[in-house]
C-alpha cells in the first residue's frame, strides 16, 4: 500500500499539472492570432479572401490591386486557385454570382501581362545632324557694372561646341497579344461521336488571339423553358479554356458567349451510330476564338 501511495504521487501531480495547462491555454488565456498574414489562414478563410478580392475588383476594376492582395495568399498559381475556387463553389450550389466573380478575376489575371513583363520605357536620345553647333552662354554681366568697368570691359560671345552625333536606341518589338474586350467568335463546330462520352455532351473551348486557353468565360445556353450560366476553367484538368454542358435528347439550344459574341443556335444532341448498327446519343463541339 506504502509503495503504491508513493508511485500515485508523482502520476497524479503530473495529471494535475497537465489539467492545469490546458485549462490555462484553452479556457483561462488562449493563443490569439493578431494582425496573422493571409497566408496562414484557414482553407476556408482564404477562400472568403479570394472572393471579397474578386468582389472588389468587379467595383473597382483595379487589377494591380486585386493581383497584390492574392499574393499575400502565397498561392504558387493564383489564377488555377480561383478556378479551383470557382469549380468547388459550383458543385456545392453556391450563387452563380459568387462563380462569376471568381472566374471574372481569373480570367483578367489570365490575360493582363504582369507588371514585370512591361517593358521599361527609353529615354530617346536628342539627335543633331553632323557639324552642328549649340551656342554656350558666357558667364552672366555683374548686376550693377560701373560705367568705367563697363567701357573696359570686353564684350562677351558665345562659345559654340559641337555635339557628337548619337545612334538612336532600337525600340522594342511589341509581342502580339489578345485584344482587350475583343469578342470572340465561332470558329469551329464539330459532331462528336463516341460512345466512350456522356451521352450529349456538348463541349466548349476559348481561345485568345494567340490560340491559348482562356479561364474565366461565361458561357449562356438557353432552352424552351430553361436558361443556365457555366464558365470556362472550371476543369483545369482538361484544360484552362474547357467547359462543357449535358443536353438533353430532342431539345434545342442556343449559346453565346457573354458578354456578347457570336450566337449560336439550333444546337441539338446528334444521334451516332455503332459499327453494329445501333443507335445512341452524340455530341458537340464549340470552339471559340478572339480576333
């Protein structure tokens, strides 16, 4: 009995200790984080983040704001991260508004050269044709000469020094890139007939100028009855300008691109056919593409 009293003691001081603490650090004087970078945010926080980002740069439209307050995030790709964003928020339901802000934002980030892509301005240099000459002021007169220090004095002509002829700097070449606010248009419709694909399916893809795929593009499609918005970059594993929709057998569609763009019409499911004869539903693709 003597020997288990001793061999309690220690075991119930240290549980005393132990309840001690944590009574100290969860209830009487918790950990606060004050003033904590966005970067250490929880996932759902930073997603709260990202969306009020986006909210404000739909009222401001200041893009180089928007793209330093994603930074404090550390996102190594901040554009894949507000199409992840955007691709959860739509499986869960959210308001498509939310969607829009998030792919709007993507989109722009997508498009917009980074400011260290700019090129820096050059100073052009003042050219002068070979031997010509500037005039060089002599010293100014004293403000108040004397008469005789002035009828001494003689007069003062200017120095001329040639100026070297300077080579002018070559400018740099402009990169071509996408037309800003340039609608896009239809540039190729394909029947898809696989029996590998969702029955119906119909496919959209989104080009710059320069054929590179653009996130962030709300695609319309209507119906007898019926209207819903999808956006391109929900599936980057696809690809960045991918979007797709089901449709419905014996029902017609019409798509656009907003806003504006070409409108699309009389779009419907085709029906394919097997080697063996059989019937089933096929599909559709769109591709479109900025000027």
């Amino acid at each position: 009995m003597r020997n288990f009293r001793q061999a309690a003691g220690p075991l119930l001081a240290f549980l005393l200790g132990l309840g001690a603490g944590l009574l100290i650090a969860w209830v009487i004087a918790p950990v606060e984080y004050v003033d904590a970078a966005p970067s250490l945010l929880r996932a759902d926080y930073k997603d709260q983040y990202r969306l009020l980002t986006a909210s404000a740069y739909a009222a401001s439209g200041n893009l180089e704001r928007a793209r330093s307050r994603l930074s404090l995030l550390g996102d190594p790709d901040p554009v894949q991260a507000l199409t992840a964003q955007a691709q959860r928020a739509l499986a869960a339901g959210q308001p498509w508004e939310s969607v829009r802000l998030l792919a709007a934002l993507a989109s722009a980030l997508q498009n917009a050269p980074s400011a260290a892509s700019l090129p820096s301005p050059t100073l052009a240099p003042v050219l002068f044709p070979q031997g010509e000459t500037t005039a060089v002021p002599a010293a100014p007169r004293p403000a108040s000469p004397s008469p005789a220090a002035a009828s001494s004095q003689a007069p003062l002509a200017a120095t001329h020094t040639p100026v070297p002829l300077i080579p002018p700097t070559p400018r740099p070449t402009r990169t071509p890139t996408a037309t800003p606010g340039a609608l896009f248009a239809l540039t190729r419709q394909d029947v898809i007939c696989s029996p590998a694909l969702p029955d119906g399916l119909l496919q959209v893809t989104v080009l710059d100028a320069a054929r590179k795929p653009v996130p962030g593009v709300e695609i319309v499609i209507t119906w007898n009855g019926g209207e819903e918005h999808f956006f391109t970059g929900l599936k980057p594993d696809v690809g960045n300008g991918y979007a797709d929709f089901i449709m419905t057998p014996d029902v017609i569609y019409t798509l656009r691109l907003a806003p504006g763009g070409t409108l699309v019409s009389d779009l419907a499911a085709p029906v394919c056919q097997t080697e063996g004869q059989e019937t089933y539903v096929g599909g559709l693709r769109l591709e479109f593409q900025q000027p």
